[in-house]
C-alpha cells in the first residue's frame, strides 16, 4: 500500500515505494576524476586534511547523493549532489531502525515500557500462534533491540514472503526458533516491527506521532513511513526524512539527548545502553548494541545506523563529528564495497579533516 503522501513523495521525486516492491537486504548481505575548474585550477589534494577534500572524494563516489557532517553543533558541509538536496525527503531504509530505538528509549523514559527486560508477551500474546512455542515468552524488548530474538529471519531472502502476508506482526511471531533467545544476531526487520507494534500498544498512538511529537523539538520529522495492513508502521524500512533531519537525529545522540536548546529529549542512560556492544553480527563481524552497530574510525570509536544502499548517520562523540549520508537506496552497499567505501570516506577524509579542526595551529615563529 502507497499513502497519498508516499504517493506525492514519488511524483516528485520522494523516494518511498510500495513494501512489495522495496529491497530489502540486513547490512553486510549484500569513482570517477573531479576535473579542474572552468580557469584549469588543479584541485586540492585530497589526501590533505581538509572538508574541501571531503568534498572532492565524495563527489567521485557515483552512488553518493548527500554529505551532511556537523561537527560541535556547527553544520560544516551540506551537499548534495548530482542534483539531489539536503531538504528533500529520502528513504532512508534501515537506518530507520535506529529512529525506532530511540524512540522505544522514551517510552522506557517515559514508563510506558517497563524496561528492555519486559517480556514482549506482555504487548502481544493477542498475536502469538495458538500453540505458541514456550520460549515466545522469553523473548523481551531488549532481544527485539539487540536483533536477538532467536526468531527466523524476516530480512533477506525471506522479506518478500513476510511483507506478502496479510498481518506482519503475526507472520513474525509465527516464524520457527533458529536459536533461543539471546543467542547469535539475526538481523531481521520482522524484530524492529515488533517494537512499532509494541510502542503502539503501550502508548495507544502511532509511531508516525511519536517519532513526530517525541524527536521533533530535535529537529527530527519523519515526512513520511510505510505502514503494514493493519495501519502498524513498519519499523525498521521504508521510512523518509530529509537528510538534514537524519543529521539532527544523530546530533541528538552526539549531545546527549539534548538538544540545541538543553531540552531533553533522549537520558544519557539510553544511549549508554544503546552504544553498548550486545552481539556481532554474522554477516560482517560488526558490533551491534540497541539499534547501531559499533566500530572504530581512525583510532576513534564511532556508532553508526545503516541503511540498504548507504543511507548512513554517524556519530564519533570525542570528536563531536555527526555524519550523515544519503545514497541510491537500489544498490546495494554491502555486496559492491560501497559501504566499505563510507567507511573510508569517514576514516581517511573525515575524522583527519575534523582532527585538523580542533588541533590548534602553531603561532609563528
């Protein structure tokens, strides 16, 4: 099902489609010479230390369509690319899954969900199969955040069939135990749906409103977001943002929860939590915590969302760095090394870039 939103979001070049027809792939599943100016000026090299060189490197990335980076509070490059921009709204595919973490985050704040250890029977035994296998009960919010479910897999090869079904939440409930609870990662969208279902029965309203009335006084509106048959927002895919709003979202991680105005929005405690390393996932050896993987940046730890294709939000905290990248959602970004080179782009261009910036220069002798 398209909303009419979706709809005008396509025919004006949004990017939302159909569930049917949207890849659907868990991360690790799955250039060409900048000229000279138009008076034959040689551009700046781009192994220097400098967010022009940033510059440069990402615009040779084809699938590259918007660079965002931030760094202390201060927008330093917001660009698009190949004619796209930064205010216009984009798939973000599953970086959206860290959108849903923060916002189960402020239900637990708030106390409509008791904690990560709540039994996620306690929102949907109404949808368990009717000989439900007795280790549903052990499964909690926790599992559904960290992608330990021990539940068979929605994503890849099995997220045609699962979005083909007439109820998602049942169809994800109904899947076989491939472990048990807390055992191995299984990245699964049909885990991140759980808990849109789970935020709607705590709170009697829709995730479009939370992530709405709960992000916005960051900066975060979500435009628009795919919803399963029974009116349920898909967590974790097919959800758009501008990427400005994708920037906010991680500088609301990157302050703390707090945002430009020192209202809070997010506790620390959350994110803490959230940027904890729970489990690795099988498909490239990345840490994963409640809905961002964990990694290391040029000597940095850095905590990213990533979405199929390469839509990206990263935060390196001790450098007070924000990224955000926007890219063409029908590529892969895992398969094709694209992924691998953001991950560059960030180590080698970036993190020196912002290095550069908070290193003093020397007085002159």
């Amino acid at each position: 099902m398209i909303s009419k939103i979706a709809l005008a979001l396509a025919l004006s070049g949004g990017l939302l489609s159909s569930p049917a027809l949207a890849q659907e792939r868990p991360p690790g599943s799955e250039p060409s010479a900048v000229p000279a100016d138009a008076r034959g000026a040689v551009p700046p090299d781009p192994s220097a230390p400098s967010f022009e060189a940033v510059r440069i490197r990402a615009e040779a990335l084809e699938p590259l369509e918007t660079l965002l980076i931030a760094q202390g509070g201060e927008t330093l490059v917001d660009q698009g690319f190949r004619g796209n921009r930064t205010d216009r709204a984009t798939n973000i595919k599953s970086a959206s899954k860290s959108v849903v973490a923060a916002l189960v985050g402020i239900a637990i704040d708030k106390g409509a969900i008791k904690g990560t250890d709540q039994p996620i029977a306690d929102f949907l035994r109404a949808d368990f199969p009717a000989d439900p296998d007795p280790r549903l009960n052990q499964i909690t919010v926790g599992h559904l955040l960290s992608m330990q479910a021990g539940l068979e897999r929605t994503s890849g090869g099995n997220y045609g069939a699962w979005i083909a079904s007439r109820n998602w939440v049942r169809d994800a409930l109904r899947r076989p135990f491939v472990t048990d609870p807390g055992g191995p990662m299984l990245y699964s969208t049909g885990s991140t749906h759980l808990l849109s279902a789970i935020l709607t029965k705590a709170t009697g309203r829709s995730t479009l409103q939370l992530s709405r009335d709960w992000l916005g006084p960051a900066g975060v509106r979500v435009s628009d977001w795919e919803r399963d048959p029974q009116g349920i927002y898909l967590g974790g895919n097919q959800m758009a943002m501008t990427p400005r709003s994708l920037l906010a979202f991680g500088e609301l991680y990157r302050r703390g929860g707090v945002n430009v105005s020192g209202e809070r929005v997010l506790s620390e405690a959350w994110i803490e939590q959230s940027w904890t390393p729970r489990t690795t996932s099988r498909f490239h050896d990345g840490r994963y915590g409640y809905g961002w993987f964990i990694d290391r940046f040029a000597g940095h730890d850095g905590f990213y969302g990533w979405g199929y294709g390469g839509q990206m939000i990263y935060v390196i905290p001790d450098l007070q760095l924000t990224v955000a990248i926007t890219s063409d959602e029908g590529q892969p970004s895992a398969r094709s090394g694209y992924v691998a080179d953001l991950h560059r782009l960030v180590s080698e261009t970036i993190v020196p870039a912002a290095q550069a910036r908070l290193t003093p220069t020397p007085p002159k002798s």
